[in-house]
C-alpha cells in the first residue's frame, strides 16, 4: 500500500499540478493513520459524526500533505 499511495501523491502534485491532498480516516484504522504519518500527512483534526454508513454517523480524522511540504521519496 505504501508504494501505491507513493505513486498516487508523486502523480497529484506533479501531473494534476495538486496543492493539496487529503485522507479522511475512523479514528480506529491505526494502520491507515501509521501509514499517512510516514508518508509525511499531518493530522488536522476530529470531523465528529462527519461520516454516515450503516445507519448512523461516524467520526473522522483528517490529514493533509501540502504540495510545499511534500518531499520526493526515494
């Protein structure tokens, strides 16, 4: 996965000319969290009840890579 969102960001900043990238997460996905953090996403803040499945609302984080803060990985 991490190779494939690798790719994804180099793409959106470089092909889609992108200032932003954003990812909205359960709180509860720690592997999706842990991901985004080496990926150098920064943590935004708690959305409550901004998601709706399944019947009923649901909190998210969000996260964001700035194409100024973003850096090739190599």
């Amino acid at each position: 996965m991490t190779e494939a969102l690798r790719a994804i960001i180099h793409w959106g900043f470089h092909q889609l000319d992108l200032n932003r990238i954003e990812a909205f997460v359960i709180p509860e996905n720690t592997a999706s969290i842990k991901l985004l953090g080496n990926l150098q996403f920064v943590e935004e803040g708690l959305l409550r009840q901004y998601g709706f499945w399944k019947g009923q609302f649901h909190d998210l984080r969000i996260f964001s890579l700035l194409k100024r803060d973003y850096r090739t990985f190599i």
